[in-house]
C-alpha cells in the first residue's frame, strides 16, 4: 500500500526515529545506497520557485541511484489544462514518486488521494514537513539529543512555523513562537500541537515578545517576513515585524552556546542580521546540508521498502 508524506502530524514517533537513524546512516556511508533505489524515477514538480527543495530532491535521488525528472510548471498546467484526479493518475504510470511544491494545501492532498503513488509535500502555504523535519535532525545533530531542548521561533506564523509546531510536539522539544498579534499561526494547527505536546511533555508556547522566546534558548530560528506568494504584503509586514530581528542584542538573551537557524532564503539586514547569520553560532548552513540528507530517508522509506 503506497504511503504519502504530506505532514508531520499523519507520521508516528517511531517513524520519525526511523527517518533520523536512516539519515545518520546515509550521511556516513553515501556510497552503500548508491544502487538502492535504482530503476526508481521521481517526478518534481514546482509551481513556486525553489533552490534547496528542488536541488536537494534531485541530486539526492540520483545518488540513491534513481532518476529525477523536473516538469516545468509551465508546460504541464497543473491544476489548470486537466483535472488534477486525472493528472494523479496519468503520472501514476510514468513515475514511482512525486514531490509537489504549490500554493494550496489541498492541491497536494488532492494529488495525492488520485495518485497510486507517494506524494511528498516539497512546501504549500500551510505546511513545510522536509524542512522542519530536516530543521529538527539538525538539532539533534547538533546537540546530541532532543531531551529538554528549547527551541525558539521568532517570526511570521507561516508553514514552516506549523510544521516546526507539529515536529516538536511529537519530538518532545519546547516551542515558543513569538510573532505580531497579526501574524499568528494557524490556531486549529497550534492547538493541535498543543495536545500531541501533552503526551510528550513539553511546553507550545505563542507570544508577541521576540525576547520572552528568546530567553535561555537553546536554539533561535527565523524565517522571511513575507513568504512567497505574499509579496504584496512585503512593506506591511516589515511596518509590523519591526522589533522581531533576530540581532546579537536578541542572542544575547539565549544560552551561550544557542544555535540559530534560518530556513533560508534569508533577506539578510530584515529578520536576520549579517553580524549573527555569519556568526559562530549559526548552523544555517549545515541546515540547508541536512536537508538533502533526510530527504534520501524520506525516499528510502517510501520507495525502497526501508
């Protein structure tokens, strides 16, 4: 029975573990899944410009020994020039896998409910789960374990806020979000997350204070003010985000050795300072690594049987 990965919330902490273990392994021994995943083909498709996603998705299924094909937005008109039921169906054929990266959530959910094969979510509005995922192995990474990490977030309460919400509620890692009054996250998701952190013990906390989240943090984390698609919205949100940079005055408030991340592209001198993504304590780019990593675990367990 084929298997979808739309969000962190459909996997089980198990799962989760699994994936982690998978990446530690692929990671110290590239060359042993050279041929796992040969004669696999992935479809990529990308209706929203990508460097990381769409990078790390292709050059990571051809070292697993697989084929990448991208289907330029363009050309193929999803969700315009045939019903998206037909379009699942049709690619069914052709590929093993799709990675999807759209606007609307339901678009994926849609594709992947018409589709014999696994959809993977590569980003939609609502949710981001490679990134968060891959954002959480780091810090286990990084840190050596997850137990009674404090993890803040400081920003827009966008997808990859929700996703992050998602992960550290089955992951068991204190989240405080801080973001304007305006600019909260989804609440059906952030009560969710609330309930699953019940079970794992940890603290979801929402605040519009960047230095309440910050303090004694193990790990701060940005992202971009406006995400794509909210161009328009650009010079408001920088009116509303102001005082929610992530600056040395705000790491200063965090635990001396506190990681920060940012899930990048980063509009560098806005959320984030040069003084602080180029510092010492940034892992950003080891973030940006990792997701290529995990993403290859991703694959392994829905196309290769692991």
């Amino acid at each position: 029975m084929k298997r979808d990965f739309l969000s962190i919330k459909d996997l089980q902490l198990e799962e989760i573990e699994h994936i982690f273990s998978l990446t530690d392994e692929l990671k110290a021994k590239v060359k042993d899944h050279s041929r796992s995943l040969s004669g696999k083909s992935l479809g990529l498709i990308f209706l929203k410009p990508s460097l990381r996603t769409r990078v790390s998705f292709e050059v990571g299924m051809n070292q697993l020994g697989g084929y990448a094909l991208s289907l330029a937005a363009e050309d193929i008109k999803f969700g315009t020039r045939e019903a998206a039921k037909d379009f699942g169906k049709v690619l069914s054929r052709y590929l093993d896998a799709l990675v999807v990266r759209t606007f609307s959530h339901s678009e994926v959910e849609e594709l992947a409910d018409s589709s014999d094969i696994p959809v993977i979510n590569g980003l939609t509005d609502l949710l981001h789960p490679c990134q968060a995922l891959s954002d959480l192995y780091t810090i286990k990474e990084k840190k050596g374990n997850l137990d009674d990490i404090k993890l803040a977030f400081i920003g827009d309460g966008n997808n990859v806020a929700h996703s992050l919400l998602y992960g550290c509620a089955k992951l068991g890692v204190n989240l405080k979000i801080a973001t304007p009054s305006k600019h909260k996250p989804d609440e059906e998701i952030f009560n969710h997350a609330k309930e699953l952190a019940k079970s794992s013990g940890v603290e979801i906390i929402l605040s519009d204070k960047p230095s309440s989240a910050a303090a004694n943090a193990d790990v701060i984390y940005t992202d971009v003010w406006a995400s794509m698609g909210q161009e328009r919205e650009y010079k408001k949100k920088v009116k509303d985000f102001k005082g929610f940079q992530v600056n040395q005055e705000l790491l200063s408030l965090a635990k001396p050795d506190c990681l920060v991340m940012h899930c990048l592209p980063a509009h560098r001198g806005e959320e984030i300072t040069d003084e602080v993504l180029d510092g010492a304590h940034s892992i950003v780019f080891d973030q940006a690594e990792n997701r290529m990593h995990l993403q290859k675990a991703i694959l392994l367990m829905l196309l290769g049987g692991y």
